[in-house]
C-alpha cells in the first residue's frame, strides 16, 4: 500500500512551481537537503521520476508534469475543505460572505461596500474557479467574476461594470511610451498566455479578434502561471493579454496599456452571481444595493449589451 503524505505533495508542487528545490526550500524554510530527500521519497512511493534535476534548477517530466497538475488541484480542494469549516457563513448572523477574484475588484465596490455598512461583509480573495468551488459549496454568498464565465449550475447573475483589457509589455518595449495599443500593433509581436486564459474567459472573449488580425499564429501558450507570465514579459519575451483586474500582480518592469479595436477600447464586464436558494437577509439587501447601482443595460439589435466591448 502506497502512503503519501500531504507535507511531500505540497513540497514536489512548491518545487514544481519555483523550478528550483532551493527556492521553495527556502520558501518553508526547510534545509535543501531535507526538502531534496522528500522529493526523492515521495518519487520512490508513486513509483515515477517527477523530476529533472540540472545545476540550473529542476523541470518536471512528462509523467511528472500530469501528476503534480492533479496534485496541486487536490491541495487546493484539500485546502478548501479545511477553510470552509472557519469560513462558512454564519446562517445565524445577518453577515455576508463577499468573493473577489482580485483585490482590484474592491476598488469598484469601494461606494457599494460605504452603502451597505449596516450589513457586515468578509472578503474572501481567491483564484476565479475556487471561487466558483466556493459558490457551490456555500462558503461564500456572494461572488464577482468576468461575466462570459459558464455559471455554477443554478447560479443566478447581476451585471456589474467594465473592466478594460490591457496589454502587457516591457518597459522598455518600443510600444511603451504609447498612450494606447491598437490590434495592428501587435500583428508582428509574440502574445504569451498562461494556463489561466481559458479559465478567466479572456481568451473566449477576444478569439474573433485575434482571428481577424491575424494575431493567432503569434501566440504561445505556457503551463506557467500569471505571475511567472508577467515575469517572462519584463524579460523581453513578449506581450501578454490581461484584464484590467489583474493590474495590481504586475511588476514594475512592466507596463499596460489599453487595448484597441476598430470601435474604441476593449472591455470585459464583472457580474455577481449568487445561488438563489440562498435566502439570508443580508445576501438580498446586497443585491438590491446592487440593482440600484447596476441597472439591467441598453441592448442592441441582437439583443446582447451594447457596450460589451
């Protein structure tokens, strides 16, 4: 019988994400050696080599890479469920559990959240599909995300406002100093995405237009993160593509500025969704506030937002 503890599962993925057995190492202040023997434990248990070890660091293998991919959503259930019995609403309380896919997004609720003060609102920050676990599981009672995103089964929905889509490029990129980036400008530049574009709906809102500018065959896809995304565009690697809620992860050696089409500016709009089983109190006082600050918008003659981009 195969027994994996947690502690070496957390570490081969820590390991997999720094690309180093030093840096997440030191991350958890373990000594390199101990950290190095749990990686080489745990291998010996499954019965594969994770990875491949270089004076430059260590890269995951093939096998290694499908592995640690599982391992790391199964954490972030793991980590979920052991969250939810301290962050899970209050039934007895008229609190309100308020999920946000970056802290960004808090700027735009700054005078929503003034207005429900008779309300007590917890924040709960998380990538954009826990927040949708979360949702599912009741832990949080409210959720703001890009609205092109597929719903939790059953989940009901509110537009909110627009979020610019930018791009991101180094600072000392020719296109820097520019005020604004227009789709002809990229046509001859590589785009680099990571592996959150499809989740975040980003890459489904603009794949008519990356069509028809041809900028398609310029991409390349990383299993990276975003964060490691926006590290390789300050290297000088390329542009990337992000929503204007994400903003707040880039570094200083990067800029972004606001992406252009024929029409104007590109926008992605945020929307709340909530269970409509959910009956607190609270939950609808939110909601109404919402509704009077975001009225259902203008349509156009098929019948879709006419401001959507």
């Amino acid at each position: 019988m195969r027994v994996v503890e947690l502690k070496h599962l957390r570490s081969a993925v820590l390991a997999h994400n720094h690309g180093s057995f030093r840096k997440a190492s030191d991350q958890v202040t373990v000594r390199h050696s101990t950290f190095s023997r749990s990686i080489a434990e745990l291998e010996r248990h499954i019965g594969i080599t994770l990875f491949v070890r270089s004076r430059n660091g260590v890269q995951a293998t093939v096998a290694g890479n499908r592995f640690l991919d599982r391992a790391s959503t199964l954490l972030k259930q793991i980590d979920a469920l052991l969250e939810s019995a301290n962050e899970a609403p209050d039934r007895s309380t008229d609190r309100l559990s308020l999920g946000l896919c970056t802290s960004s997004s808090a700027r735009n609720l700054q005078s929503i959240l003034a207005d429900g003060r008779q309300t007590e609102i917890s924040i709960v920050e998380k990538p954009l599909q826990e927040l949708y676990e979360r949702l599912r599981s009741r832990t949080v009672d409210i959720i703001i995300v890009p609205e092109m995103l597929r719903p939790p089964p059953g989940a009901e929905a509110r537009a909110l406002w627009h979020e610019r889509i930018l791009v991101a490029l180094p600072r000392k990129h020719a296109l820097a100093e520019h005020q604004k980036v227009h789709w002809a400008d990229l046509i001859d530049h590589t785009i680099i995405l990571g592996r959150s574009e499809p989740v975040n709906g980003l890459e489904a809102l603009l794949r008519s237009e990356l069509a028809t500018y041809r900028i398609s065959p310029n991409i390349q896809r990383h299993d990276a993160s975003q964060q490691l995304i926006y590290s390789l565009v300050a290297m000088g690697l390329g542009a990337s593509l992000i929503p204007e809620f994400d903003i707040g992860a880039v570094g200083d050696d990067v800029v972004c500025l606001e992406l252009h089409n024929s029409e104007g500016p590109i926008r992605m709009r945020a929307c709340a969704r909530w269970l409509p089983e959910n009956d607190r109190p609270a939950v609808a006082r939110f909601l109404s506030l919402l509704a009077e600050r975001y009225p259902p918008p203008l349509t156009g003659a098929n019948g879709q937002d006419a401001v959507f981009l």
